[in-house]
C-alpha cells in the first residue's frame, strides 16, 4: 500500500539552528500539506502546493520558515533559526487534488525538540 | 478566517454504546466535511467524507451527518469498541481555496470494557 513518507522520524536541535524536514507523497497526488501540531491541539495548515505551485502560505511563519516542492514531487520544510516554540509534530499529507480524491493521506511525521 | 470547534472535553462512554462527536463550523460552507482518527504518536487516518449536498453518509458503524443551516457535523459510533479510543478530528476542504483542508482541534474518545 503507497504511504506517505517523512523524515527524519525525530530531530532534536538547538534554538538557532537550521532544521530541515523531508516528505515523499504517494506517486501521483498533486495536493501535497504540511502541518504542525502542538500536543493537544489540531494540526494547523502551514503551507500547500499544487504541483510545484503554492496555493496557501498564509500561516507559514516566513521569516524563519520556508518551504519547497521544486519538481512537484517530493517537498522540503526548513526553519531558520528555530525557536523554542517551535517544537512541535511536523505532518506531511497528500491528495489526488481538486478533481480527484479530496481525502488526505498523512506520514508519520517529524516530531521535533528544540531546546 | 474559518474557524472549527470540536468539544474540547474528553468523551468517556462505555462499550457498546453510541458515541456522538460535535463540529461547528463558521462563515462559508465546505466543499466537503471530513473525519479522521488520530492515535497518539501518528498521522491522522481518513475515515469518511460527507459533501455540501448529502445529509447523511454511513460506513459500517460510523455515521455522519451534514447540517448546512446549522453549520454542523455530528460524528457517531455505534456499538462503540475499546480500540475505537482516540482522538477524532474533523476537517473541512473548500474547492474555491484550492482545496485548502483546515482541521478543528479533535475530540479524545475513551471506550471504557
């Protein structure tokens, strides 16, 4: 069965530093997410592509995040510098897309630690 | 901004019972309403979607209903299972945003035997 994939699994780094998250979407969805969520709470929409192309960054945090899906396949989420509040679980998701199947399907996510 | 509220209190019931989620939405309809399951330490998992037009949408002992007027899913379990506890989480998708899929903050469910 395809699955999403993500690494690294677990990333512990110090405030300051730059930090970089990986996510590999199931061959041919075009709708690709990435979420954080802070234990307890709802994962909150951080950034989607279509393709190669951002639809939505508004909640991205772009002075320290970035994010990039050059080939529309595979994408990267960076932070630089991270900040202790950034600790949180990283999810990756993907979709067939508007026209496909809207159902999400998410990776085991990144859960990182910055102290 | 769209907002999502899910009864942030725990729900505890026993087993065999019939579980009831709540999630309220503002502003404009979705596209669709969907719901997932998240066990602690893992992605959510897809469970069901239920679109603008239908009211209802069944699978095995789960059953979900779509109140456009009340801005309103109810999420049911029927028969409830101790391995049914976990966190449930709605999320609506708005095809007019791209498909942009924005998730309410999950209710955790406890089946107790």
């Amino acid at each position: 069965e395809a699955e999403v994939a993500q690494s690294p699994r677990y990333k512990i780094t110090e405030k300051s530093q730059a930090v970089a998250f990986w996510c590999d979407p199931i061959s041919g969805h075009a709708t690709l997410y990435w979420y954080r969520q802070i234990l307890g709470q709802g994962p909150e929409l951080l950034v989607q592509f279509q393709d190669e192309s951002v639809v939505d960054d508004s909640q991205l945090p772009k002075d320290r995040f970035s994010a990039e899906r050059l080939k529309g396949v595979d994408s990267t989420l960076k932070i630089q510098p991270a900040e202790l509040g950034d600790s949180a679980m990283y999810l990756c998701a993907s979709s067939q897309g508007v026209g496909g199947g809207t159902e999400a399907f998410f990776g085991q996510g990144t859960r990182l630690t910055v102290v | 901004s769209q907002k999502i509220e899910q009864n942030s209190e725990a729900l505890n019931i026993q087993e065999g019972k019939t579980a009831t989620l709540t999630c309220n939405y503002t502003n404009y309809s979705p596209a669709y309403l969907q719901w997932y399951r998240q066990d602690p330490g893992r992605g959510p998992v897809f469970l069901l979607l239920i679109r603008e037009n239908e009211k209802e949408k069944r699978k095995e002992r789960l059953k979900v209903t779509f109140d456009t007027t009340l801005k309103q899913s109810l999420f049911h379990i029927t028969a409830s299972q101790p391995a049914d506890s976990a966190t449930y989480l709605c999320a609506l998708l708005w095809y007019n945003q791209g498909g942009k899929l924005i998730f309410g903050q999950g209710t955790e469910l406890s089946v107790k035997p």
